[in-house]
C-alpha cells in the first residue's frame, strides 16, 4: 500500500513539474526531514540515497527548463559561479593530504554535485518576475509543512534512529529545520510591512509568522530565531522605501505579539533554551564553551599549514579523533583550517561577490525605477542570503550550510532579472527616452508613489 502512495506522489509531481519545473526545488530543499520517515517506511530509500535522488530530479528539471525555454550558458556562468567551481576543485583535491580522507570527501563531493545544483537552480528556474513569485511562494510552503511537522511530531526517535544507521547527514537536524522555517518567516514579513498588500494578506502572514515562531522555538535553534530578529531589523532599514507607513505600526505589533505570545503560552522546558539566550544562564555559557575551543582550535592550528591547510575534513580527526562529521561551527575557521588562506581568499571573494550581485541589483532598480515587484525580489533575495550567512557563521559545515548556496544563486537570478528588464529598456528606447524615467520606465509612478 505504501508503495502505490509513493507511486501516485511520484506520478503527480513529475505532471507537476513539467508544467512548473521549478516545483523540483520543493523537494530537494526538504530531503532533510523527508529523508528519515522514507527509510522508516520503504526500504528501498535504506540502500539508494534519497538527497542523490532528489538532486538528480532537480537537475534534470534544470536542463528541461534550460532547453524548453531555450536558455543561454553564458547566462549562468558569472565570477561567483566560477569561484564556487574554484572552491570546489580545491576541496576535492585537498582530500589527498587530509587525516579525514572519508568525511573529507563526502563533504567534498557533496559540495561539488547537491551544493551546485543548489546555487544553479535559481539561476535557471528564474527568468521572470513570475517565477520570481512561485519561488517565494514555494518557500513559505516548505517552511509552514515543516513547521507544522515540527509542531506535530517534534521529536520522532524512529525516524532519527534510521536516519543515524545510514551515518545520514541528511536527517531532520532542528537547525536546519528552523532555518528553513525562518526563510519563511523572513518572505512573510516582507508582505506583511510592505506597501500593496492586501489586509486579508497581511493578517494571513502574521498568523504564518506565529506558527514560524512557535515551530523555531520548539526546535530550540537559538542560531535560527535570533538571527530571524536581526533580518526583521535590517529588512525595516532595506525596504524603508517600500514600507506601508500606515500599517507598519500594526503590522509591527502584531509581529511583537507573535514572537512575545510563545514565550508565555508554552511550557517553560519548552522556550528555555532560547529563553536563556536573553537572560543569560548556564546554558548560554555552555554554548560558548560548546563553540569556543573550536574555534581556538580552528584559529591557532591554522597557522602550522596557512597556505594550502591541513586538507578538508582534517578537523574531524585533529579536534575529535576520528574520521567522522565534525567541524568548527565557522565557515571561515572551517575553510581556513582545512584550505588554508587559499580557501579563504576563494570563499570570502565568492560571498563579497554575491554582496556585489546584490548592490548592482538594488542600483539597477532604484535607477531605472522598477515596480514594487522588482524592488521586494531583489531585496528579499540579499536578505536570505544575510540571514542564512549568519547561520553558516555559527553551525553546519560547507556541506551541511547548503541552503546558503541556495540562497546566493538566488540573488545571482534576482540581479539576472533587472539587468535583463534594464537591457529590454535600452532595445526599446533611444538615449534621450532613457535618461528621462518617467518616458521609458512603466513602473516609475509605483516606485514615486512608495
């Protein structure tokens, strides 16, 4: 019976996704928490990896998107691909001088294939504003499934204990499990605070951002919610233009009450670890005490390898003693033990790159006077980008901060799409037109109006 569920499922999505084969990504960003109850229930996922799988559908909706809408190569390659591409060929090859030669090439090897396919999706799923939308649309959907799960089942031992018996690292870790939660989080604020949306909308996405709230807590990933704080902050500052002046100050209570409500609803064994984070506590402390040899181990035995490092996956077997997933909770510290100052020069050049993306992007659209649309796109994209970097300061490994990628291509395809409606613009116009945005730009009068 289980079989000809999975069969039916199978059956629907591929429909699905030739219509839309951006849905792919749904599956691909949730192998994490789906991966566990597949082994419980159909043997058959014990022996093939689920993630692999998972991947290789992406992809091949990939090149059925890239063909059918006849998309062009050197639309995606651009210098952060390049430089992800890079860092790849130097984690593989810094295998042949790792102590970790096991965990140094699955994260290698899974960086090189599942970590690509994540930062290329975007950029070849996305083509217009639409797709724009649906992409965001799919994400607050993976975000509230998982939040309702986490909510529901929050802590299944059948399921952690398949998933630990394959030496998974694809499990339904709460961190990454919040992070994704708090991605939904993040686009739901974004509707509620910005100017044009509805009231129903609004008060639809306040009800979602509570759920995200209640679901991040119960996972106790004190990384996830504070950083979900700070993105809030910084996206009041990044869409200053865009806000809905008269509703900010509703909009901005309702959002108080839905991070405040948990806090006192909830049993007290339940909110206590992030809880502690604001108070202080024994649990803060150990923490940093978790953290911080890590990092003092990272940081002062780089320097006995700084050029090339000790070879990836290393920190495994030098910090734990054997050869198995282990790491400093840094990527930079991560890469700089195990890739030297190569890897770093590499890894930091990829993310100022994005930053960069990220800054033509805006400059694209505040010159040329984009709708409302364009400017939520883009600056959304820069924020998930923000708030997953934060996450990938202090947990997972390059592997493991895979969503990151993910969020990077996506501002790689948002900064694609205005730099293509700009060239439209230039195909349309003469010069003189040009320079005068209320002739040749349609959504200036939006854009004033913010």
């Amino acid at each position: 019976m289980n079989y000809v569920f999975l069969s039916v499922a199978i059956l629907i999505l591929i429909l699905v996704t030739l219509k839309y084969p951006i849905i792919s990504l749904g599956l691909f960003l949730t192998t994490s928490v789906l991966k566990g109850v597949l082994m419980v229930n159909f043997p058959f996922f014990r022996t093939v990896d689920f993630t692999v799988l998972c991947g290789a559908y992406t992809l091949a909706a990939m090149a059925y998107s890239f063909v059918h809408r006849r998309g062009r190569v050197r639309d995606i390659f651009s210098v952060p691909i390049l430089l992800y591409i890079l860092l790849a060929i130097l984690l593989l090859v810094s295998v042949a001088y790792s102590s970790s030669p096991r965990y140094g090439w699955e994260k290698s090897s899974r960086f090189a294939t599942l970590g690509m396919i994540a930062l290329l999706a975007p950029i070849v799923f996305v083509r217009d504003i639409k797709d724009v939308r649906i992409l965001f649309y799919l994400l607050i959907g993976v975000g509230i499934a998982l939040a309702i799960t986490t909510m529901v089942a929050p802590d299944v031992a059948v399921v952690r204990k398949a998933a630990e018996s394959r030496g998974s690292f694809f499990e339904a870790d709460p961190l990454e499990t919040a992070t994704r939660i708090g991605v939904a989080a993040i686009l739901v604020f974004s509707f509620v605070v910005m100017s044009r949306t509805a009231l129903v909308a609004r008060a639809a996405s306040a009800g979602i951002i509570y759920l995200c709230v209640v679901a991040i807590v119960v996972t106790a990933s004190r990384g996830p919610f504070a950083g979900l704080l700070l993105t809030w902050l910084a996206a009041l500052f990044i869409f200053r233009k865009g806000i809905s002046k008269v509703w900010l100050p509703v909009a901005g209570a309702a959002v108080c009450l839905a991070v405040i409500i948990p806090f006192v609803v909830m049993p007290a064994r339940t909110t206590e670890r992030i809880r502690h984070m604001f108070v202080g506590g024994d649990r803060i402390a150990d923490t940093v005490y978790t953290r911080s040899p890590r990092f003092s181990f990272a940081w002062q035995n780089s320097w006995r390898s700084p050029v090339f490092g000790h070879g990836t996956g290393a920190f495994a077997q030098d910090w734990a003693g054997h050869d198995e997933r282990s790491y400093p909770h840094n990527m930079i510290l991560e890469l700089f033990y195990e890739n030297g100052v190569v890897g770093v020069t590499i890894g930091m050049a990829f993310l100022i790159a994005i930053l960069v993306r990220w800054r033509r992007a805006a400059n694209i659209v505040y010159t040329y006077g984009f709708s409302i649309k364009e400017y939520h796109a883009v600056h959304v994209a820069g924020l998930l980008f923000i708030y997953t970097l934060m996450q990938a300061m202090k947990s997972g490994d390059l592997d493991g901060n895979r969503f990151m990628f993910f969020c990077s291509g996506l501002v790689i395809a948002a900064q694609g799409l205005v730099q293509r409606q700009a060239g439209d613009l230039f195909e349309r116009y003469d010069y003189d037109q040009l320079v005068d945005p209320s002739v040749c730009c349609e959504g200036v009068e939006a854009y004033e109006a913010l």
